[in-house]
C-alpha cells in the first residue's frame, strides 16, 4: 500500500490544513517541517510520492503551477488537485498525476464523464459527498462506470484531526469499488495504515501524523509501510 506525504500549498507555503476550514490554514512551521517552503520542505522530508493541493486555484485564483511542477520534480509521483473545473484544466500540468476534486469538477454528477485522466477525489464533509449530499458508497458505485485511473476517498472535514478510522465505514467504501482507491483524512497513526491496507486500500494520504511521529517518517520516504 502507497504512503503519500500531503501538501496544501497556499500563497506560495506549505500550510497545515484542518477540518477543510480554509482561512484559518497558517504555514506547517512545526513538527519535522525545516521550513514552510515547499521545495525545502519536500526536499527535507524526502517523500517517495507526494499529494499536492493547491489551495489558489482549488479558491479560484491564480494556479501555483511552476511552484507544483518544482516539487513535483523532486518526487517519484506527484497526485495533483489544482481545483479542476474541465477536463482541459485537469492536464493542464504535465508530470503530474492530475486529482479532480468533486468538490469543484462539475455541477452536475453525469458531467464527470467527461474526464478521462486521472483519480477522482470524492471529497467528502461530514459523511456526505461535495456538492452532491450523496454518500461516499454511492459515488464509489457511480464512479465504476466512470473512466478515471482510481478514486480518493477525501474526508475534509477529518483533515489534520487525527480522528483515527472506522473499520465498518472502510469496509462499505471498499466493497462499492473495483478499482485502485486511496485514503486521505484523520489518519491517526500506524493503527489506520494496517486497518486500511487489511481492508484493501491502495494507498494512504497523510501528513499532521507524521510531524507528530505517530506514523514513521522513514514509512514516507519508502512509500510504504515497513
């Protein structure tokens, strides 16, 4: 199972991200992270696959794509939402492999069928799916039909908490969905990562658990757990 180090980039920093209350986001100077820079700041951890978010564009405003396509290069895979809002916006960095965001790709669930790149991220708050209000089994049955590379299971409204995961709740996600599918949101520590990995997931995004050593930074530079 992947390990993927998360990076919410906003106003040019690496920032910590909490419950997906956006404006209270201040730049990840804590913790293992040498500085808020982001090429320090990957360069520094060393992530075999790195997650980015970018915040700008994902808000509407200018996209940080030169400063992604910097870190990008310092990694072995780099997952990329840039707040996607069409197809041609998803691709629009090369080198990457583009995320499209529920919360911003379409208005429409139907309309999704025009990606053909990618992994879907079902961001989700509070158990329903953005903007939708579906549950986050439902889109994953949706999304079979659908022809992205894989699917993240996002729950924003967890981001930074450390909340841990239900066994009962990964396990429904897990049984709706064929195809590769990735984790992001509340991951405590190393108990989460083998509960995910025994339900079947493919991978794992974390990062407040790893500035505060519950999952080993070594697991991150590896890319898996040990």
């Amino acid at each position: 199972m992947e390990l993927i180090l998360a990076a919410d980039l906003a106003g040019g920093l690496v920032v910590h991200g909490r419950s997906g209350m956006r404006a209270d986001y201040r730049p990840l100077t804590w913790g293992i992270a040498p500085s808020a820079e982001p090429e320090a700041y990957v360069s520094a951890l060393k992530p075999r696959y790195l997650y980015i978010a970018d915040l700008e564009s994902i808000q509407g405003r200018t996209p940080q794509d030169d400063l992604v396509r910097r870190c990008a290069a310092l990694v072995e895979r780099c997952y990329l939402d840039r707040g996607s809002r069409s197809p041609a916006e998803c691709t629009a960095v090369a080198g990457v492999t583009p995320v499209v965001g529920t919360e911003t790709a379409a208005r429409a669930l139907e309309d999704l069928r025009a990606y053909h790149a990618g992994y879907l991220s079902i961001d989700t708050k509070e158990g329903r799916v953005l903007p939708w209000g579906i549950r986050p089994a439902e889109m994953l049955r949706r999304a079979s039909a659908l022809s992205f590379e894989g699917c993240i299971i996002l729950n924003i409204s967890a981001v930074g908490t450390e909340r841990g995961l239900v066994r009962e709740d990964l396990e429904e996600m897990r049984a709706c969905y064929t195809g590769r599918l990735l984790y992001g949101g509340g991951v405590a520590g190393v108990g989460d990562i083998r509960l995910l990995a025994d339900v079947g997931f493919d991978g794992a995004i974390i990062a407040t658990a790893v500035h505060h050593g519950t999952v080993p930074l070594e697991w991150v530079r590896r890319g898996s757990a040990c």
